[in-house]
C-alpha cells in the first residue's frame, strides 16, 4: 500500500473513530436544538480505468431547531485530500454550506424559510432511491440550493411551495471559479472548460404543486413543477432566460415503491460564443450542459422488512435517466443504477453498480463535455458504495 493510500486510510479511520465514541444519533442540546453529522468513506472500483480506491468521502456536521413557532437548519461539508480530490492537501480544502435557513411557521400547515434552502423542484426530497442520484442533479434539478424566500403550504391532499431566489447558492472554500457549492448551479467557467461559458444566474422563480390521492391500494403523488430564471452573461453583458417545467408521480404500495418524472429545459444564453451550452458547476468542478434539452428517469424500489442479524433497513432499488438533448449533433446522456442500501449495526451503507453513457461522473467519459455536446458514447460502468456513519 503507498503512503497516499497509507494516510487516506489513516484520515478514515480516526474520524471513524472519533464518530464511533459518540452517541448514534442527533446530540439533543435544549428541547429545541439538536446538533449532529456523520463521517463517511466511499468505495471506487473500476478496473478499465485501472481505479480500486477506498478513501474518506465526507465529514459534515448538521444544527436543527425547532419551536412552535419558529425553525432553523444547517449543514455544512468538508472534503479534501482524498479521491477524486487528492489533489487538495488537508480536509477541509474543499468545503460549503448544503443548506442553512431560519423559518416562521403561521401554522402547521403555512411555514416562510429564508435563507439557503432546497429548491421545491419535481420528485423531493430526490428524484429516486439511489445515493448518486439521477443525470438531473448534474444538469441543476435535483439536491440543488439557492438563497432567498420559500414558503411551503399543505391543505389537505394539496402541497405547495413556492420560492423566489435573488440569487444562487453561496460559494464556498476550494479551487474552481465557479463550483465551489455543493448542489449543481450555472457556474463561471474554469479555464480547462472548452467552450465555457460565465452566466450569472439570479432572480429564479420555483414553484411546485402536488396532490396526495390513494388508488387501488397505491398512495400516490402527482405533481407540477416550474421555474423561470435570468442568465446574466458576464462577458457581453446580455441577459438570456431559464425555462424548466416537469411532471412527476410518486406511488407506494407496500414494500413496493414506482417514481417517475419527465421535465424540459431550454436556456437561451447570451454567451460570445455558443449558445448551446451553458456551464454549470458544483463540488470543486464546472462543466458544460447542452442548453435544450429533456430529461426523463424512472425508479423502482422495493423494502424488505425485518432485522437480519447486523442488517436492518434493506432496501433494493433500480433507477434510470435520460438526457435528451436537443441539438442533434449531440451524443444525449443515459445513466441507470441498480443498487442497495441499508444498516449494518452503527453504519448506513450504499452499493451501487453505475452504468452511464455520455456521463460525467461514470467512466472515463469526458468530465467537461459529456452533458453537453458528449463524450466518449459508449457505456461505462464503475462499482461506487457510500459507507456513513451518523451521529
């Protein structure tokens, strides 16, 4: 084993150590503040690209309060010195706020958040079961954060929520000019980026109207989404547009979960160049999307109750998502994952097979132009797990 690997491992293993002393679960400070976190590692094995790493993936702490009246929540990350990071010194090297906001609730059913906050977009909390998430959060639909107001309201079967975000998620520490943020966002291009673009994203209207109804033993979820932004080019000083609408539909039925959604984008930037693509960035990198496109993924999952010695909470899931890009001189990008995750005693552990085509984040597809005018256009697999434990 090298000496990086030596000290990768030596980094995981004291902090796992550190999580293990305390307590396994949220460390209640008052009746109405929790504080917690978890510390993670992370499994990456693909021998095409001669890659077989397991390495610390995460460190992260979380605040919680709550009253009758009034809430809050923040969570903050720290990455660095470990893959696909190992080019950072220290963790900490790469860090930032996935969401941090105070809310007034009018009642339990009308709340106001105000700060950095999920965007109320499609299938929530995610666009499936799976831990490495759909193509939809690299092209900046899924797990994504912005600032500004969002108010939530649940009547009856109805749910909505309905946000304005002035501007987009805060910047945090690392070495990208534009990525430095947990969820995807249209981002300043960094110099490696062929044909990169510097849009500014602000004033984005988020709104998403969804009813609960039971049939034939499902408890389902139909649902409207929409959004509408500004995209202010730096370089000519133009404005161009955001445009995304989805539909989705969610249903249980016993252990059997069915998710789906279809959504369409189309920007029209202003760049100096191609207007074609837009860049977008996140976890210390940007890249190109294609500037129309659709997106459509499918989800099946399925829970398997009971305590199996050390295994409790198993669930099996299969996810699969298009981009379908507009332009036709575009390779369109496919991901599917097929996985599972569940307990194992203090743990909470994920294992997925990636299959991706045109990808960013599977294969040795290329990382900048996959989303946008393609990549390598052929399938390329890689075994990723995520192994957490949470205090």
């Amino acid at each position: 084993m090298n000496l990086q690997h030596t000290r990768l491992n030596s980094i995981f293993a004291t902090l796992l150590a550190i999580g293990l002393a305390l307590p396994a679960s949220a460390v209640e400070i008052t009746d109405n503040l929790d504080l917690g976190g978890a510390i993670r590692g992370r499994l990456d094995y693909d021998p095409d690209r001669d890659l077989s790493k397991f390495s610390f993936d995460t460190f992260f702490l979380t605040a919680d309060y709550h009253s009758d009246t009034w809430i809050a929540a923040a969570k903050y990350r720290f990455y660095g010195d470990a893959y696909p990071f190992d080019y950072t010194d220290k963790v900490g090297d790469i860090s930032f706020a996935e969401y941090a906001w105070v809310g007034y609730k009018f009642s339990p059913e009308q709340q106001l958040q105000v700060g950095q906050t999920p965007i109320p977009f499609g299938l929530l909390p995610y666009f499936g079961s799976t831990f490495f998430e759909s193509l939809g959060n690299v092209i900046g639909l899924e797990d994504t954060q912005n600032i500004g107001f969002k108010y939530l309201q649940q009547s009856g079967d109805w749910d909505l929520q309905a946000a304005y975000y002035p501007i987009p998620a805060e910047q945090g520490e690392g070495t990208s000019r534009g990525g430095r943020t947990y969820g995807t966002n249209v981002a300043t291009a960094d110099d490696y980026v062929v044909d990169g673009s510097d849009n500014h994203e602000q004033d984005i209207f988020v709104g998403r109207l969804a009813r609960q109804f039971e049939a034939g033993g499902w408890k389902s979820e139909i649902g409207l989404s929409g959004l509408a932004s500004t995209l202010e080019n730096q370089d000519t000083d133009r404005d161009g547009h955001r445009y995304t609408a989805a539909l989705h539909f969610s249903g249980k039925h016993g252990a059997w979960g069915v998710q789906a959604q279809a959504a369409r984008q189309q920007m029209t930037p202003k760049n100096p160049g191609d207007d074609r693509l837009v860049t977008f960035g996140s976890f210390d990198g940007t890249f190109n999307v294609a500037a129309k496109g659709n997106l459509y993924l499918a989800d099946l999952s399925y829970d398997i109750a009971g305590q199996y010695g050390w295994l409790s909470g198993i669930k099996l899931y299969a996810n699969y998502s298009l981009f379908d890009k507009d332009e036709s001189a575009f390779q369109d990008s496919q991901r599917f994952i097929a996985g599972s995750s569940f307990s194992f005693g203090p743990l909470w552990i994920a294992l997925e097979w990636l299959h991706g085509k045109n990808d960013p984040y599977i294969g040795g597809s290329s990382y900048t132009q996959s989303l946008g005018a393609g990549g390598s256009d052929r399938w390329e697999n890689q075994l990723y797990s995520n192994i957490g434990y949470y205090f």
